[in-house]
C-alpha cells in the first residue's frame, strides 16, 4: 500500500440522493471522528443499462494507490447481479479490505439492518393495534437480500399471531428497484397515476407490481397492506385511491424505510369534494424508519477496526424503528405549535433552501454557457465558493499511456479502458485555485491526484464523482464535503458533464478548423512553390544562361558583330529581368495584399485580378456596383481570401479563358452583399470530394463563418459559378453587421 498520513477509505456506492445521502453522510461522520479521510465513489448498480452505467468507470479508479480499506454498499450495486458477480466484483480490490453492507459479499464483515424484526413489528401492528387479519403483502425482487428479509418478518409475524397467510394476497416478486431513488414509471401507471405525479417522491419502487395480485386487491379488498417499501406504499395507496378505496378507512398501509409522506398533491389528486371521493389527502405513511446513517456510520467504525487489525464481528446488526401515523389507522398526536421565532426560524430555512437552488441553478447556466474549456475552468472558483464546496480537483482522460513502472493489474486496467490516464484541468483548496506545474498535468486515474494533493493537514470527505455525457467519456471530479445536501453534488456533477462536454466539442472544432486550415495553407504554399518553379525560377535560369554567353563573348575578344550581340543579349536579359521581377510581385501580393488594407476589398481583388491576368493570360473583368464596400477588417480579408482561392481554381483546374468577378448590393435586402465568380473553362461535380484538395471546404467555412450562405453550380459539362451570399454584413445600413 501507498505511505499516508492517515488512512484513507473509499465508499462504493451509486449515489448521493434521498437515502443515498443519509448512508453517506453517517459515514463521513465516523471518518471525522476517527481522524479518516473518506472518498465516496460515485457509480450505477453492476450491469446498469442506458448511458448512467457510464458512471461505473468509476470502479476502475479504486485501488490501493488511492485507499487503503473499501464500504461497498453491495445491495444497491448488485441489484442487478447475482452473488458470483458480486463476489468477483469484490476480488479484483484484493488484498483492500472491504466491509459489506446490507448484502452478502463473499467472506468479507458486514452490516445490516433488522429488516425482519422491523416488518415484523410492523405487521404486528396492524393486528394488534387495529385488529386485521387479512394481510396483503408486496413482495421486492430477489436479488435483494433485504427484501426477502421483510418477507420473512410478515411471515413472522402472521405465525406469531396464529393467522394463516392466504397466497393470493401476497405479490409475486418484482423486478430488481430502479436505481434513481424515484417512482419508476411503470409502476406508478399500473397504479393509475402518472410518473411526474410522484417524481421525487417515491424511493426504490420495483419495474412494476404484480398485475394479477394488484387486480385480486382491488376486486376484494384487504384490510391491510404491508409493502416492501415505501414506493410500493405510495403505489398502492393510489391504486386504492383509484378504485374509490379510501386508505385507511377501507385498507390500511404501511411500508418500510421512512423515506416519505404521501399528501393529495404529491399522488397527483385533488382533495375530494365530497364523501364519495377517495380520501386521500394529508395522507401520511406509517413505516419502519431504516437506519440508513447508523449503517454508514457502523461500516465506517467496522472497516477501521480491520485497519488496526483489531478483531470484528461478521455481522453487526443495526435495529430499525417503527414510526407509526395515519396511513395504518392511528391519529398521532398533534405537534406542538411553533413558537413565533420557530416560524421566523423555519421561513427563513425556507428562503435559505430556495435561494441554494436558484444559486445551483445560475451556476450551471453559467457553466454551460461558458465558450472553452479555459472559460469553463475560469468559473469554478467562484461556483464553488458560492455553494460552500472548500475544495475540488476536476481531471479529464488522457488515454492510455502505460509506463514501465506500472504492475500487472494496471497495466491489464489500462488496456481494458481509455481512461488509464488524466489530465489534471483544474484543483482548488480552500477556495483557493492552484497553480498545475509540468509535474502535475498528467497522472495515473488510480491516483484520483498527482503527488500529495490530497494529503492535507486535516481529514476530509471527498465525493469523486464521473464526469460524462452520454456515451463519451470526460474525466471526473473530486468534491470536498461542504453543505450536507446529496442532492447539490450530484447536480453539479450533470453540469460539469454538459459544460465539459461543450466546451470539448468546441475546441475539437476549433482543432478541426485549425486542420483544414493548415491543409490549406499547405496547398497554397505547394501552389506557389510550383508558380516559383514554373515561372520564376525558369526566368532565373535564363538570365543566368543569359549572362554566361555575354560573358563568354567578351572573353573571346574582338569580334565584329560583338557588340551588336552584346547589345541584344543585355536586351533580352532586361525582358526576363522585367517579367521575373513582375512574376515575384505577383506571387508577393498574393502572400501580403497590402492594397486590401490602405484600398479597400474592391482594388485589392482588381490588383490580384491584374497580377494573374498578367501571369497566366486570362481575361478577367472585375464588375462591382460601387468602388468601396463597408466592411470591417476581418471581413474584407475572408472575402478577398475567397476570390483569391476561387480564381485559382478558374486559372489551374478549370483552364479557363474568361473570368467575371461581380460584388453587388441587392436592393430587396438590407446590408446584403452578393459575390459571384464565373467562369467559361471546364466544370465539376461539386458532389465529388478530390483527395488533397481542401479549396472549396474552405472557401464554404470562410463564408459561413461570416453568417453567409456558399452556392457552387457546376458539372462536368458546364462552366462554374461559385457564389458569396452574405446578409446584414454592410455597416451603415441598419447600424450593425454581422459576422
């Protein structure tokens, strides 16, 4: 294991909403307590489907490089898994050790909850204290060793009481729970209540309830119900409330875990305005309060006992609670009043909690908004320090680059995925943005930090949470506990994702800009380099032949017809002298058209129109409608960049004889100017895209890029006409231009 100050133990669990939080939050209490740093891994359940399992590349950043002990939350990551997966899952972190919690993981201590002891109590509730007999039950899936558990304690406690459990009223069991902490959907229809009528209110709902045991119910009606969980509580308060059941005047309910309150407004209902509606409102639901931070908060206590190498118990059992209200039938006493400053007291929270989400709200608005990366990264700190986050370290994949330092198992991590190494993009302490030196930029994706980064003077809780957008992965980000809302963390997770995957989107085409570009300015130096071979340089050639034979002649001595040849011989080295020096200008004018910036767009086209026509013997007619158009600097030199690049393509592809230039102003629209470039030489299908050849690629980005439209008309047996339409481009004519 890696040297530490003081050890660090990682928490796999899938996330930090609702009941997720409660556990997360239990466990980083402990791990203040005992002076340990704590980082919870933020991933999906085992064999999750849609993009969320991208999440689980998480896993794979768990190693002894970054922990020294694991608190995996194995009901919830094997939910869809049986346990030889799951017990393969917990082996690759060997030699770690690992505390299990809530479900079986191989030989490794676990913690539970009393799920048996408290439906038990629960079910004997309703017979002892209401005097039912006839008890309906919703049974969870299978693969959840919990569920079961309940199962068994409503079996109990029917035994116990003498009662004989009629198997029609009890469920098949569901499919595995969503994994979102919300109703599933299905579930909720099947009950007669539309999913956004219940969306944050239902935790752990199953795909759907058993259809035939829903149908029993309602067509002879229990007098209780006791379900798995509250999410199947709420569904089947609703699909009573449907029927025209009132609950619990005709069924009593009660459900597990104490994850909600069920009013009218949150099962999608209106109060009744008479006798014959179903009751409904105010409703709220008695169930076993599950000990989600004790769990936590044991697990972390059991898992340091291990690093100290202090004996444990295999299993610590943490007891439940029954917390009755009205949904089975009892009228709990009424709370106290609030005293006028416990109302000023709780308006206030009231304002605190709205204000946090319009913040979180304008932060990832900003983010998102945000026009690069360096932008992007530019507006953490002050994000951060907005929400109360002390301290984060944001990294991006970089790829695979295995080292001959790395051991066996990272060099087989590394070539299973593309997330091996990362970039180090952004890090804050305290508020505080760090400088990245050289050292630090990239670093292995087990080490979650390059160096010591996180070795601070005090123990911390730290959530590393996946960055990713749909199916691409980005990075992830390391998140210092500050406010204790779960639901924060993970909001501020989707808007880094957004945010990064924009701002990388926008920089690969920039990269891809860049690329044509530089394609094309290859071209053109390629073009020009033949110009220079093919007209200049063969005039060098000639007046250095030139020389030599006047050179030879007056070596000779005297002749008399010497002079008159020297005559001539100087006479012609003057004419390739001339065409030379004429040729080079043209080819400089090319590279550095001055005229463009002291003249204006319309003499810089005339003057390069000129040049060729002078070089190549093409007849070329400039036609504008006005001598000067008002363009600002970057659009007259993309315009004359693409007169330029398409009267090289009439002059060297199309073998043209005439060539038009027109620069026009309609009148039908305002501060629009139209570019057109005919030729008579021989045409081209647009459709077919030339090897090598990137001219009209970048002529169309050129254009576009000025808000124009680019139109070519050509084919192998016509002529070309490529055309510039550019809207609002003008200044002066409706006080603005666009580029």
């Amino acid at each position: 294991m890696v040297s530490r100050s003081r050890p660090v133990v990682g928490m796999l669990q899938q996330n930090l909403f609702d009941i997720y939080a409660d556990q997360s939050f239990g466990a980083m209490d402990a791990a203040r307590e005992l002076g340990l740093d704590l980082i919870t891994f933020c991933g999906r359940p085992l064999e999750d489907t849609g993009f969320k399992r991208q999440a689980n590349v998480v896993y794979d950043l768990v190693g002894p490089e970054s922990v020294d002990a694991l608190v995996v939350w194995s009901s919830t990551l094997g939910i869809h898994v049986g346990s030889e997966r799951m017990e393969a899952f917990r082996r690759q972190y060997s030699p770690l050790p690992v505390v299990a919690v809530e479900q079986a993981l191989g030989d490794a201590p676990m913690v539970l909850m009393d799920n048996r002891s408290g439906m038990r109590e629960a079910v004997a509730h309703l017979i002892e204290a209401h005097g039912h007999t006839r008890i309906a039950f919703v049974r969870g899936p299978t693969t959840h060793d919990g569920a079961e558990e309940r199962y068994q304690g409503y079996l109990d406690a029917m035994r116990d009481h003498g009662l004989t459990v009629d198997p029609q009223l009890v469920s098949a069991n569901s499919e595995p729970w969503t994994s979102d902490g919300i109703a599933s959907p299905d579930a909720v229809v099947t009950c007669g209540v539309t999913s956004t009528d219940t969306e944050g209110v239902a935790t752990g709902h199953a795909a759907e309830i058993d259809p035939e045991w829903l149908a029993r119910i309602l067509a002879d009606p229990p007098e209780a119900v006791a379900a798995v969980n509250d999410g199947f509580a709420v569904a089947v308060v609703a699909a009573l409330a449907g029927a025209g059941l009132s609950v619990p005047g005709d069924v009593a309910v009660v459900g597990f875990d104490d994850s909600i309150n069920i009013t009218s407004d949150e099962l999608g209902f209106s109060e009744p305005s008479g006798d014959d509606g179903p009751a409904v409102d105010s409703l709220s639901l008695t169930t076993v309060r599950a000990p989600f931070w004790e769990l936590g908060h044991r697990a972390v206590e059991v898992v340091a006992r291990l690093l100290n190498g202090e004996p444990v118990d295999p299993v610590v059992t943490v007891p439940t609670e029954l917390v009755v209200r009205r949904s089975c039938g009892c009228e709990p006493a009424e709370a106290p009043e609030l005293s006028a400053p416990e109302e000023r007291d709780w308006q206030y929270m009231q304002v605190i909690v709205e204000k946090r989400s319009q913040i979180v709200r304008e932060i990832g608005q900003d983010l998102i908004a945000a026009s690069d990366a360096d932008e992007l990264l530019d507006m953490l700190p002050g994000a951060l320090s907005k929400i109360g986050i002390p301290s984060c370290y944001l990294a991006s994949y970089h790829g695979d680059l295995p080292s001959p330092d790395d051991t066996e198992t990272q060099v087989k991590r590394a070539n299973r995925t593309a997330t091996a190494w990362s970039d180090l993009l952004f890090a804050c302490e305290d508020g505080v943005r760090l400088d990245i030196t050289p050292d630090l930029e990239i670093f292995r994706s087990v080490e979650l930090v390059p160096g010591d980064l996180l070795a601070g003077p005090r123990p911390r809780n730290t959530v590393l949470a996946p960055l990713y957008f749909t199916d691409e992965q980005l990075g992830f980000v390391l998140l210092e506990v500050g406010p204790r809302i779960g639901w924060l963390y993970e909001t501020l997770q989707s808007q880094l994702s957004a945010a990064l995957h924009r701002a990388f989107m926008v920089e690969r085409e920039r990269a891809a800009l860049a690329a044509v570009e530089d394609a094309h300015r290859r071209e053109e130096r390629q073009r020009l380099a033949g110009d220079l071979h093919d007209s200049v340089s063969q005039a060098l050639f000639s007046m250095n032949l030139h020389t030599r034979a006047l050179q030879l002649m007056v070596e000779r001595g005297n002749d008399s017809t010497r002079d008159a040849k020297m005559a001539r011989g100087l006479e012609d080295l003057r004419d390739l002298t001339q065409t030379a020096l004429s040729e080079m200008r043209a080819l400089i004018f090319q590279l550095r058209p001055d005229a463009l910036h002291n003249d204006g767009l319309v003499v810089a086209i005339r003057k390069q129109a000129a040049a060729l026509s002078a070089r190549e013997g093409l007849d070329i007619l400039v036609d504008t409608s006005q001598d000067h158009f008002p363009l600002d600097e970057r659009a007259e030199s993309e315009l004359f960049l693409f007169v330029r690049e398409a009267l090289h393509n009439c002059a060297k592809h199309a073998q043209a004889e005439r060539i038009k230039v027109r620069l026009v102003e309609p009148g039908s629209v305002d501060g629009t100017l139209e570019i057109e470039v005919l030729d008579d030489g021989t045409g081209f299908d647009p459709r077919v895209r030339r090897p090598g050849h990137f001219g009209l690629d970048t002529m169309r980005e050129r254009v576009e890029g000025l808000g124009g439209q680019f139109v070519i008309d050509s084919s192998p047996t016509t002529s070309t006409t490529v055309r510039a339409i550019l809207p609002h481009i003008l200044a002066g004519t409706n006080g603005s231009v666009r580029l």
